[in-house]
C-alpha cells in the first residue's frame, strides 16, 4: 500500500511539475509594440507576457502566425491550443458553434477613431480606413446599413503613411495605443492625427482563449494574479500604460 501511495505521489507531481507542448495562435500583422512578426519572429509585449509564463509553468510555446479570419477557424477547429488575443466579442460568427474559455485580462484598450487633428469634432464619417480583416465594432451597425463604406489597408503603417494625403477616407479606426506608437515609427507629429472621443469607440480587453486547454487557462489566471506587479512593468516597458 505504501508503494502505491508513492507511486501515486509521483505520479501526481510529475505531472504538475512537467508542462506541455503548446500552439498558441496569433495573429500575423503588425501590431506593434502589443505584438508583431519581425524575421518570423513573434515579438512584443505579447511575446515576453506568453513566454514567461511558459517559463514558470514549464511549458513550451509555439507560435503561429495566422491571418486573422483564419486565426478564427484554426481556434474553433483546434488546429491550434490556445488563440491570442482574443474577446468574448470577437469574431462571434465563427465561435456560435463552440464553446470558448477566456482568461482574465491580460491588456485593456481603447479601439477609435482617428481623425486629422484639426477636424477634432467635426468629422462626419463617410468613409473609414481599416486594416485588412479587422471589424470596426464601434460603428458595425452604421457600416451593415451602408451609411458608413469601409476600405481595407494591408497594414497601419500603409493605412497612416497615406491617411493624411486622401481626401475619400475620413477616419482610420483601430487601437489608438498602436496608432500612436505607429505614428512616431513614421516620424508623424501626434498632433496631425487625433483620437476622436466624440466618434464611437470602445473599451476592451485582450484575453487568451481556448477550446480543449481550460487547465491552461486556469493556469494563465494564476500566472496573472501571483505577477501583477510584472505585467504592470512589462506594460510600462512598452508604453501600453
């Protein structure tokens, strides 16, 4: 009996103690500093968030860079463990079938509209620039009713570099963490493009999703309450503070 106690013992700890091999997917665009892909590399704030973890937690990550629609289907066919970023509001057309877990929050953000600085307050919005795949959910009723036309851009630098020289687009709308950031990449003053808080906008949050891995999720929770003053720094790092 005391043998079988000890097997069981180690058992226990040896699973505890030994991660997994995990595939977490992750969007392939340039959404720098929160994440990107430089020389196929997953970089950012991201990156050092999911690898410390790992780190802690014994596990080992593989990152997959997918296009964002696709990135959907590979979460909901479990082609991939684990999706990051995700929300319980994303992409819901893709998930209605599934049922998705989310950890807690692992970044809070502003999605807007920007706008030339000197038409703060008086835009009217006819046109709107996105970035290819993304779904402006601040104003998704206007664009379904056709009172607001979308153009797509391959990426933020391309949609900002170009924003300021056309006269069809009157806002862009993503993260205006990254836009900022974006714009001093591109040596643009702050204040040629401006967030718009009087344009529809929302709050929200970046979490992990998964279908099969609620352990890991459990797991990532645990992560993020025991480093709060970690992830907090590794926000202040990257200026997403």
């Amino acid at each position: 009996m005391k043998g079988i106690i000890i097997s069981l013992f180690v058992l226990v700890y040896s699973s505890l103690s030994h991660g997994k091999d995990l595939v977490i997917g992750v969007e392939n665009i340039d959404y720098d500093p929160i994440y990107s892909i430089k020389s196929g590399q997953y970089t950012g704030y991201a990156r050092d968030l999911l690898d410390q973890f790992a780190e802690e937690y014994h596990h080992t990550i593989t990152y997959r860079p997918l296009p964002i629609v696709r990135l959907f289907h590979e979460l909901v066919e479990q082609g991939v463990d684990l999706k990051f970023p995700d929300n319980p509001n994303w992409g819901s057309d893709f998930k209605k079938e599934s049922e998705v877990s989310y950890s807690q929050s692992t970044l809070s953000y502003i999605d807007g509209i920007m706008v030339p600085a000197d038409k703060l307050g008086q835009t009217k919005l006819n046109t709107l620039g996105i970035v290819r795949g993304f779904t402006p959910y601040a104003v998704i009723d206007e664009v379904n009713q056709g009172k607001i036309k979308v153009k797509e851009f391959n990426s933020i630098k391309n949609l900002i570099s170009i924003f300021l020289n056309r006269s069809d687009v009157e806002g862009v709308y993503f993260n205006i963490a990254i836009a900022s950031h974006t714009m001093r990449s591109l040596g643009i003053d702050d204040e040629m493009i401006a967030f718009d808080p009087s344009l529809p906008h929302i709050k929200g949050d970046y979490f992990m999703s998964t279908i099969k891995h609620t352990d890991i999720i459990k797991q990532f929770d645990e992560f993020l309450g025991k480093n709060a003053s970690f992830v907090e720094k590794l926000q202040e790092k990257y200026g997403l503070n």
